[in-house]
C-alpha cells in the first residue's frame, strides 16, 4: 500500500479527548465518527448525511490489559493511502484501492498503549487493532493473547438481515462442523435469536428499512495463521452484533479459543460495506487490505471440472468410472477431472499413477480430494492423515507432483481456532512448492485468501450442491441459494458451490429420484454467476449420448470462462432474482437467474454493448425448454428481457 500524502495532525491529548475523531471517504460522503463515553471507545457511520451505523463499541481485553475501558487519546494521525494491484481467478482481475487512513493512538490509565486504525474507502470501512512491543511496569512486553473484542455492528432500528447461523462444535454428520453449511435467512428481524444459539458467521447482509436502498455487508479478511477466524454474536438491543471468537469446543477441543500474537501485531481487518446493492456486489474490500504471502512457484491455470461424486456418489471411485469422467473432460475441452473420497482404497495409489497418466493423455489433469486431518472430525473418508502434518504433507505432494497432479481438494475442518487456521495457511503454503491448487469443503469462510495465497482456488462454505443430490427439498431451494450468494457470501470470496448441474433427475440414469427444479438455462448461467476460478461442471457421460442436451449447450460449457476482469451488477434483490455482467478478456457476458414463483419482465440498462447491437440470447420457452435466440440492444443501450421462475438468461457476443 502507497502512502500519497500525511495529513497535519488532528488532535493530541494525553488526558482525554479534545472531541471527535471524524474519517471520511475520498469523495466525503461516507464517514466515521469515533468519540470517547467515560473512557469507553465507540464509533458510529454515516453514509450520505444518513445514519448506517449507530454508535458501536471499539476495544480488545488480552492478557496485558483491558483495552475497552478507561482509555485516553495520545494522537490521531490521518494520511490518504492508495493500493493498485492486479490479481487471478476472482470478480476482478485489478483493484483500484483509495481510502483515508486514521491511527489513534491510545493508552489505558496504568500506560499501556495500543491502536485503532480505520480505513475509509467510498464504500468501505475497515477497522483494526494494533498493539506495539511496549515496556510497562519493568516489564518487556513481546507477546499477548487477544481474550475478546468489545468490536460491535449497531445497526439502525428496523433493520432487516441476511445471514446464516453459525452452529455449534461437534455436530452435524460425524460432528464435521462448524462447517459454514447451514440455510441463509433473508429479511429477517434483527431481533430474531439465531437457530443454534452461537450468533451468525461472516458475511452477513443488512438492509436499512429506513433507507430503501442502502445495504451494509458485515465480514472480516486477512485472517491467516496468525489469528482465529471470528463471526458474529446474536443481537443485543442497544449494542448490536460483537464480534466472537471461536466455541472452546471446536477443532474437537484442541487449540484456543483465543488469538495469540507476537508484538508488534495486529487483528484481521473489520470490514463494512456500505451503500447501493451495486456496491455491495462489486466491493473488492477483502483483497484491497491484504497482500500476497507467497510468490507462486508456477503459472496456476483456471479451468473446470468434472465430478462423478455429485450424482454417482461413493461407488463411482473405481479406476473404470473415473475414466469415463476423464473422457467426459476431454471431449468438452476441461481441463481438469477430480476424484473424489476414498481413491485410496476404492482405486489404490498405483492405479492413480495410471489414472493420472491416462488423463493426461488426453489433455486433463486430476485433482485429488482428501479429509483434512484425522482427530478433528470423525469421518471416515480416506485419504487420513495425510494433510495434518509437515511431514505427512511432503511425502504426499512430492508423489502428487511426480504423477502429474494439479490440485486438491481437502475436507471436513469444523472450526474457526487459530489452530485450524494454521493449518489452512500450513496446507497451501506446502501445496505452492508442489505446483498444487487448492480447494477447502467442510470449512470456514475464506478471507482475503485469493490474494494472501495464489494458489488458493476456493472454498465451499456455504449449503452447496451435494444438498440438491441429497434432498428435494434443497433441490427446491436451490433458485433461492443461487440468487443470494452474490450479494453475500460470493460477494466475499470465491465459492467452489460444486457443479452446473445438467441431469434432469438426481441419479445416475437420469430417471430416477427426485429431479431438478432449475432450468437448463438456470444451470448454464449458474456458471457465471457463481465465482470460482475452477469451476465444477456436474456433467454425466450420459449428457453427452442420444442428442440429450442441445448442441449450443454443450457448446456454450466448452468455452464458458472461469475468470474475470471486471464484474458489474446490473439487476437484482437477495434470494429473489440476480443479474450480473461478468467480462472475460474483451468479452461481455450477462447472466440472470430467478427464484420468484412468477415470470419477470425487466428492463436492462446494457452499457457494456453497442446501441443497436444484436446478441446472442440464451433463455428459456415458456415450456421451459432451453433456447438460444438473437436479442437487440435498442437505442438507448436497453434491452427487455424475460425470466421465468427458476430459470435462467444469458446475453453475450
């Protein structure tokens, strides 16, 4: 990050404060106002003349002292700062960051001293901690355990929320979770207690009633080894959400349920976003605050993939099937195949050699999944306990890369403790020498780790396609799902929700249980809409045989990219319809899906192509059968377009 300019210092006071501490933004319509209550740190925002944020509680309790109460003010310095940087496989392949930057320097009555930094962009707060290597009492402070945070989110009265529950350890399926896998509420009261008890997990959507078109996006990045992830309390009248460390629990109870750092140090980044549902979606705030931990060791390739685990489960990991799905990515042009649980004993480590080497020869890489660890869950999915340890990792991805693999996929963490967090960083930074991607499912949200680490794909953390296999009852919400992941939580960071689903029915023959409740366009825009950089595509060998999908489907998955440049919001509201305009290079592609239970009929303001320009329009009959047409831009740089309810839309070149 560049400095541009230190400003003159604000205010100084050893004793208290001389009044406010005002942050504004850039262009000064969005500001912070942190001020001081009886020695009691609180900062409220203000987003066009208008309240966004009522007064919230600042400070941290650690092991050297309590730095929530009976503070003073020593300096506030304020500097402009600027950050341009260009990244892979996310919504933007450049940021383009400005913000106003304000140090407060602080001190407790018996000395100690700590800071609070905030960072205010157009449509972004962020805020931290940071507590120097200071001397107190004959004492050489080098360390400190972060007990708790006084960090709240008060938001105005009336406010509606979007978020999912956080759940408590040791539970779910072979008490696998905490794994970010539960349902998302949509506007719901503030004051409604969460399901479990345990508060809610980043990111978290508010929509100001008060204020039809302001929305905040509540998350955290940043968050490597070097500190727990964190989530959010239940609401409290007055306070609002405070920020929560991990359950003791967690992790099947080993490790902290508190932060350790070395001095000087600092907490994650607090990050607010602020303004119009276009803001929301388009905020590159989690990658604006970090920057790369590691240079990558090789020129990491986008793509998609192949998956028979989705719909031929367990029994499909033998050498015979995987092949077909080897074949099935290479006749669509993948590049990549992955083999999901239990390769281990179902194929055998020397027929994965083969495997890989057959794969190979016709132009695809595999990628291989693995449980994560054997003490924090109780699955029984093999590979075991070949990713917990240094060692046990570099015997594994040694082999990996001598067989031609390309990536993995590693399962089932349950946690948030900074012990779990290690072992996230630990697995990717082993993964980079060895030329491996990276892909997490049973896990925790990522935070600013498409740039922290450039081998890192995406994480699954959210309720994601192996439901609608599992369920009807996922299958029927998955319209919902998809319509509200872009305003929330792959606004946030990359989601892997596992494949562009094109069997009818959730089997095998394509007959059998339950069916889809999307379309195929739904489908075919789904792979835009959502954001990965390697993308699950959940095709069957059988979608491939007797003409079962129009020609200009298969066409349109053969050459569907996987990363962006530029990512612009055009239409939308959470959980009921999205639509999004995505460019790849120096091509357009707008894609819409719905979860309503009527057609719509929009309107859509089009810059990105020539008035009068005549697309190509994928979109589905009134049947819902796919079809592919012509749609002309008129002069105004409009076009009308239809949406059935679970359907789906693309314009493009």
């Amino acid at each position: 990050m560049r400095k541009l300019f230190l400003s003159i210092l604000m205010t100084s006071s050893v004793l208290a404060w001389a009044g406010d501490v005002v942050v504004s933004s850039p262009d000064g319509q969005l500001q912070v106002t942190v001020n001081n209550a009886g020695g009691r740190l609180f900062y409220s925002a203000t987003h066009g003349g208008q309240t966004v944020m009522e007064p919230s509680a600042l400070g941290l309790k650690t092991s050297i002292g309590d730095f929530t109460r009976d503070l003073s003010l020593l300096d506030n310095q304020q500097e402009s700062v600027e950050n341009h940087y260009t990244m892979r496989g996310t919504k933007a392949s450049k940021g383009d960051y400005l913000a106003t930057k304000a140090v407060m320097n602080l001190q407790t009555k018996d000395g100690m001293k700590f800071s609070v930094v905030f960072q205010v962009s157009n449509h972004d707060i962020a805020f931290r901690y940071e507590i120097p290597r200071q001397k107190f009492d004959k004492k050489d402070y080098k360390r400190v355990r972060i007990l708790s945070e006084a960090s709240s989110f008060n938001l105005p009265d009336a406010t509606t929320v979007f978020a999912s529950p956080q759940i408590g350890p040791e539970t779910g399926w072979e008490q696998t979770k905490p794994s970010y896998e539960e349902v998302y509420s949509a506007d719901a009261q503030m004051t409604e207690p969460s399901r479990y008890g345990h508060g809610y997990i980043f990111p978290a959507l508010f929509h100001l009633k008060g204020n039809t078109g302001t929305w905040v996006l509540i998350s955290e990045t940043g968050v490597g080894s070097g500190y727990c992830g964190s989530h959010l309390s239940d609401y409290q009248a007055g306070n609002g959400y405070t920020v929560a460390y991990p359950d003791k629990g967690e992790n099947n109870g080993f490790g902290s349920d508190f932060a350790a750092i070395s001095l000087p140090g600092a907490t994650p980044w607090r990050t607010m976003t602020i303004g119009s549902l276009k803001d929301i979606v388009e905020t590159t705030i989690p990658y604006d605050l970090v920057e790369p931990l590691y240079a990558p060791s090789t020129d990491y390739q986008p793509g998609r993939y192949t998956w028979s685990w989705l719909i031929w489960q367990d029994n499909s990991i033998n050498y015979d099937d995987q092949v077909k799905f080897i074949d099935l990515a290479s006749a669509m042009g993948f590049e990549y195949c992955l083999v999901d649980n239990w390769w281990d004993t179902q194929i055998g480590r020397d027929r994965i050699a083969e495997l890989s080497k057959y794969a190979q020869s016709k132009g695809v890489h595999l990628m291989l999944w693995y449980n994560s660890n054997g003490f924090a869950n109780d699955a029984p999915q093999g590979p075991r306990d070949c990713m917990n340890t240094a060692i046990a990792r570099e015997r594994e991805m040694k082999w990996m890369q001598s067989i031609g693999v390309k990536g993995i996929k590693v399962d089932f963490f349950g946690g948030d403790k900074q012990e779990t967090m290690r072992l996230y960083e630990d697995i990717l930074s082993d993964a980079n020498r060895y030329g491996l991607q990276v892909i997490f499912h049973g896990c925790t949200m990522p935070r600013g780790w498409e740039k922290m680490y450039p081998n890192y794909v995406a994480s699954e953390a959210v309720l994601a396609s192996e439901n609608v296999f599992f369920n009807e009852e996922a299958a029927k919400r998955q319209a919902y799902d998809l319509t509200l992941h872009p305003f929330c939580r792959n606004a946030t960071a990359s989601m892997d929700w596992g494949g562009i689903i094109m069997n009818k029915y959730l089997s095998k023959d394509n007959k059998s249980r339950h069916s889809r409740k999307t379309t195929d366009i739904f489908e075919l825009a789904s792979g835009i809409i959502m954001q990965t950089s390697v993308q699950c595509v959940a095709m069957q060998p059988n979608n491939l045989d007797n003409n079962e999908l129009p020609q200009f489907e298969l066409d349109f998955l053969r050459q569907l990219p996987t990363t962006w440049e530029e990512t612009r919001f055009i239409d939308g509201y959470p959980g009921k319809y999205v639509i999004l305009a995505r460019r790849h290079g120096q091509d357009w592609y707008v894609a819409g899906l719905s979860a309503e239970d009527k057609p719509l009929t929009l309107t859509l303001d089009l810059p990105m192509f020539d008035k009068g320009e005549t697309l190509q329009y994928y979109n589905d009959s009134s049947k819902r059968e796919p079809m592919l047409t012509k749609l002309k831009i008129d002069k105004k740089g409009k076009a009308k377009i239809a949406l059935l309810p679970n359907g789906g839309l693309i314009i493009t070149k």
